[in-house]
C-alpha cells in the first residue's frame, strides 16, 4: 500500500534530522529534496521488514541513507556479530559485505541471511582462501592460528580463534603459543608485533599477504602535510594501516574505539584515516567537530543500496542468500566462540 502523504513527511522530517550534517561524500548533500526523493524507499522497507520478519544490520563503511534510513544496528564487524548472534528474526540483511554476511551465518544459522549485493567483497578477506591457510598451516604445525574476523568462512573455520582490531592484542598475548599464524592482514600484523613487543611480550608474529585497499594507502608524508596546515590536528588511524602511519598518528584504534577518541576530545580539527563512513557517522552523532578531508571511500562497501535491500527482502536472488556447509559452519563458529570466550566484551 502506498504510503500516504503526511506519512512521506513525516519519514522526509526523520531523514533531514539524521543526515543534515552529513557532507563528507563528494558530490551528495542532505537537503530536504533529497531526503524527500528517499523517504518513499525507506517507508517501503522499513514495512517490509515488520512484514517479513526481517532484521538490517549495518556497518559503519555503508552510505548514511542506509544507517540512518533502514538500519536497525550499526557498528562494526565486532558488534554486528553480536547482534547477529543474539537475533531471533527470522532474516537477517546484512548491508556490508559479504564475508560479514557469512559471520551472521555462522552464528544465526537459523535465520535466512541476505547480502544486498554478492559482489561486495573485501582485499583483506578475499586475499586467502582456506586451502592457502591449510599450507601455511603446513609450514608453520607449532603456531597458533588466528584469523582476523575480516576473513571469509573458510578461513575461519581453519582457525584457532578470530579476533578484532579491538581485542587482537589481548587475545594473541594470553595464547600459551610463541608463535601466531596472523591471517589475512599483513599490515595489521606488522601493528600487532610492534605493539606487543611495546607492552614487553615476546610473540613471533607471522602473517600472510593481505591489506585493506582502503587503509594501506595512507602515508606519513601526507599527515605531516595535514600538521603544518592545519595546528592542533589530531590524527586517527586504524590497525590496517601501514606501521609507519600507525606511528605518526595520535590515536590508532578499531572502528569502535576511533568514534570514542573523536567524541571524547577535545581539538580544532580531526584527520581520520579510514573509510569515509565512519566520518559520516561522526558528522552525525558529534556534529560539533571539524573533519579536514582524507578519508577513502570501499567501493565493496558502497555497492550496498537501499534499493538492493528492498529487492532483497521483496524476493532474494539465489546469489543474495548466504549458504553454508554446515560442517564448515560450525568450525567457523568454534573460532568465533572462543574469541567472545577469551574478550567477551570488546575493549574498543
Ligand atoms: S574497508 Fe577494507 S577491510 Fe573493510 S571491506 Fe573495504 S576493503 Fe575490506
């Protein structure tokens, strides 16, 4: 049933208060006009998701419209997990990509889960492929094996233990292994050796050849450019930059724990090394601060869209529903259980 007019206005109200200080996406701006052409989708599949049972997990790399529009959580990999774990609706819409997609499998088997588009992959998760790790693992029979959660089912499932960028260093210093077979992301790895030998424990760290095509770009040249313009700066890297970033900026830290830093200091301007989502996210939620450029758009992650979803949730295309080998599954989900067994909360 189409939705009436005072029902489009209202919703057109909702999304202009949500997204009003929202300006970091070249060439898009939250006006009522634009909020006004949206208001009818998100009308529409916020129905269908009462219709269908249906839960929209977002994470923070995913256009504002989305988050603000039809999410029902947003946060990153970590959270979303949990979320996925405790959900008892009978679908899931995972607006991210798609190894994501696989994590709320694993651990909400029941529920149907639903990728908007199957070509949302990641560098990072799509740079080892199970059998890779199981030679690795050949190569290396006396390591600990840990998988970043930024990895796809089947490398999960060859784990001892996943991890975030919030509680990889707890989690790799309490293993009793010397060793750690750290996959996929090289550069995160190179960071979790520097900073474990900072704290004083000895770990040998071997990793294999993956990085974030949005985070590995960063450079050191760049922020010290940023300094000089712009006095008081403060610097915000995450863990999939490279070790030489992570040691000009101010803060490194997960998704998670970057929003806390910004929220809670206090400096003129703000250069957040990571996707520009987040920085979309901060313009909502602590519009007060001031964001110079130099964030980086995931083209994996903006190939999300609501009219994906709502086709998603209308009739899925074979392609848009997750499966799994149920075997496989539960392996996976052996990894993930023992990290929320050794870091139940995530530390930021
Ligand atoms: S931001 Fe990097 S790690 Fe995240 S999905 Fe995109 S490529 Fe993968």
């Amino acid at each position: 049933m189409p939705a009436t007019d005072h029902a489009v206005e209202a919703e057109t109200e909702r999304l202009l208060r949500a997204l009003l200080h929202v300006d970091c996406e070249p060439g898009r701006q939250w006006n009522y006009e634009a909020c006004r052409r949206l208001a009818p989708l998100t009308l529409e599949i916020n129905a269908l998701k009462k219709e269908k049972d249906a839960v929209i997990l977002t994470h923070s790399y995913v256009a504002p419209e989305i988050i603000y529009g039809v999410g029902d959580f947003k946060g990153d990999s970590y959270f979303l997990s949990l979320k996925a774990r405790e959900s008892k609706a009978k679908i899931i819409v995972f607006a991210g990509v798609v190894f994501m997609g696989e994590t709320a499998k694993i651990l909400s088997p029941a529920a149907t889960v639903l990728v908007p588009d199957r070509g949302s992959g990641c560098s990072l998760a799509d740079s080892l492929t199970g059998d890779q790790l199981r030679q690795l693992k050949a190569a290396y029979p006396d390591a600990a094996v840990v998988c970043y959660i930024n990895s796809t089912a089947d490398v999960k499932a060859e784990s001892d233990v996943c991890v975030t960028s919030g509680n990889v260093y707890d989690i790799i210093a309490r293993l009793p292994q010397r060793r750690v077979l750290f996959v996929p992301d090289r550069l995160m790895g190179d960071n979790v050796r520097n900073e474990l030998k900072r704290r004083g424990i000895d770990k040998e760290i071997i990793t294999s050849d993956g990085t974030c095509i949005v985070h590995d770009v960063f450079d050191a040249q760049s922020v010290a450019d940023a300094r000089a313009r712009f006095p008081g700066l403060r610097v915000v890297a995450h863990p999939e930059c490279t070790p030489e970033v992570a040691a000009v900026a101010d803060f490194v830290g997960s998704t998670g724990a970057m929003m806390k830093y910004v929220k809670n200091t206090t400096a003129p301007y703000f250069l957040m090394l990571t996707e520009c989502g987040l920085v979309s996210r901060l313009q909502v939620e602590a519009p007060e601060k001031n964001f110079i450029g130099g964030c980086r758009l995931c083209p994996y992650m903006k190939l999300n869209s609501l009219e994906k979803i709502r086709d998603a949730l209308v009739s899925p295309r074979p392609e848009q529903i997750i499966t799994l080998d149920e075997d496989l599954r539960r392996r996976a989900a052996h990894s993930i259980e023992r990290m929320f067994a050794l870091a139940p909360a995530d530390p930021l």
